[in-house]
C-alpha cells in the first residue's frame, strides 16, 4: 500500500473512529478503530484490500481527532463542563479521604468529551468497610465486578457507579496497587493520577474566578445550564452534589488520556486480509 494512501486510510480511520466514539457512544479505541476501518475499507471495496496493523492510527491519533471534533461542536461549553465536572470530582475525593483517592482518565487530563465521566480510584484492603462508607455518605450507587487482563493475569476488581449531577466511577484497588502506576493504552506513559490537594490547585489556577466563587458560597455557575446542553432531560436523583447550582450565573470561561482502556492486542478485521512479509 502507498504511503500516500495509507496516510489517508489512517488519517480517515482516525477520524471515523473518534466520530464513533464521540456520536455512537464507542467506549474503547480499540473497538472504534476496528469499526472504522471495517466501514471505510467496505466502502473502497474489495475485501482483498492489503494493510499492515501499523497503517491503522493510534489511539493517540484519535484521541487527537476526537478532541478537535468535541471542541469544534462544543467549544466555551466543554471547559466550563470541564470546571464543573473537577469540582464535582473533588467534593468526591473529598468525601472518600480515608480511601487515598485519585483522579484520573479524561477530567484529570482536561481531555473531556461528550459522555465523558468521572474515574477516581480509591484503595483499601476492606471492600466491605468502603462499601459501608458509602451507604453512610448517602450516595445512589450501583456495584460492578469486572475482570481485567493486567500484571499478566486475569485480574478482578470492583466499580462503583455512583448516580449525581455527572456520572462518576469508583475502582477499588488493594493499597499496596498504590505504589504502581499502569501505563495509558493511548499514549504509553503511566497513567496521571491526581490528590485532592492537586486537584484544588489545578481548579485555582485555570479558572481563580470560578473557584474563588466556589470557595465562598460552594456554588458552580452556570451548573444548570451546562447539564442541559448535556441533553439531560431528567431532574437528578438526590445526592452527594446537591446545592452546587448557582442562583446567579456568572460568565465561566480537557486517554482523552484513555480512561484507561486496555489496547486489545491487534486482531485483522474480519474479510480482509491483514498484511505478512
């Protein structure tokens, strides 16, 4: 294959992949790219067509491409979500101190889409005392045991999804997995992983204004409307976010880090044949 048609096919797979992701709700890369590349390389014919996995972009590549097409159809909106959403992330930390939280994925990056949720990993030997610390915080949760490929092994950890003003993700992790940090599937470097502390000086620095207000009365302007432009039709449930509208609104000026997505090992697509020397 060419080097100019294959710069095409990538350029056009990464964007077909990141509109999958940002449009259809597509949670992996991996998945999307497949996707994508099934789809265009059906339309240009022939299931003979030839390419190496290393034709097909990265998923630095469309998260590239997925964070232009959310700031081309969102713009202003997107970082005033962003504010709002490390708020609500902290209060989170916050509240689940005794569990050496950490922010991570898309709100610690700034790399915020469409959809984008919050992922804090907390750590304990208890699963059982974390879980009574959130009944006793008074949070809408549901519990979700997933089994991951990591360290070489099938390994099994716990999520909780907690039901608020922005969806939230809790992975629980043994304490001693604090000392290790995974690398990001997008871009291979470790994964960023945020304290509270951090977090606070992180919302002073790129919105004073915001925070400031925030500090005074605990408000977020603007809170109301940016979850209608979610599309959000439905009045949240109660919860630990309540009170964080602002009566007065002021004018608020993002792995996508992954949000630690395992990179599938490569698979060709289905009817095509996948490149060999």
């Amino acid at each position: 294959m060419s080097s100019e048609r294959t710069g095409g096919l990538r350029a056009r797979v990464a964007v077909e992949a990141a509109r999958l992701m940002y449009e259809e709700g597509v949670k992996q890369y991996f998945t999307a790219k497949r996707m994508a590349a099934r789809r265009l390389l059906g339309r240009a014919g022939g299931k003979n067509l030839r390419y190496r996995p290393q034709d097909l972009p990265s998923n630095g590549e469309i998260r590239d491409a997925l964070l232009a097409m959310a700031e081309l159809a969102e713009g202003e909106r997107r970082t005033r979500r962003l504010f709002a959403m490390r708020v609500v992330a902290l209060r989170v930390m916050r509240a689940l101190g005794p569990f050496e939280p950490r922010l991570i994925g898309s709100v610690s990056t700034g790399h915020i889409r469409r959809g984008s949720d919050i992922d804090v990993q907390v750590f304990t030997d208890d699963e059982d005392a974390f879980e009574r610390h959130l009944v006793g915080l008074g949070w809408t949760f549901e519990r979700e045991r997933v089994s991951i490929f990591k360290f070489g092994q099938i390994r099994e950890y716990v999520h909780y999804h907690v039901v608020d003003l922005f969806p939230v993700e809790l992975t629980v992790y043994e304490r001693r997995e604090l000392r290790f940090r995974p690398r990001s599937s997008t871009d291979g470097q470790p994964i960023q992983r945020v304290k509270a502390t951090a977090l606070e000086a992180l919302l002073a620095a790129t919105r004073p204004e915001a925070w400031a207000q925030y500090e005074a009365d605990g408000s977020v302007a603007d809170l109301d409307d940016i979850l209608a432009e979610e599309g959000d039709e439905e009045t949240p449930l109660p919860g630990p976010y309540d009170g964080l509208l602002a009566e007065d609104p002021v004018e608020e000026a993002c792995p996508h880090e992954g949000e630690d997505e395992p990179d599938e090992a490569y698979d060709p697509l289905p009817g095509f044949e996948a490149y060999s020397d």
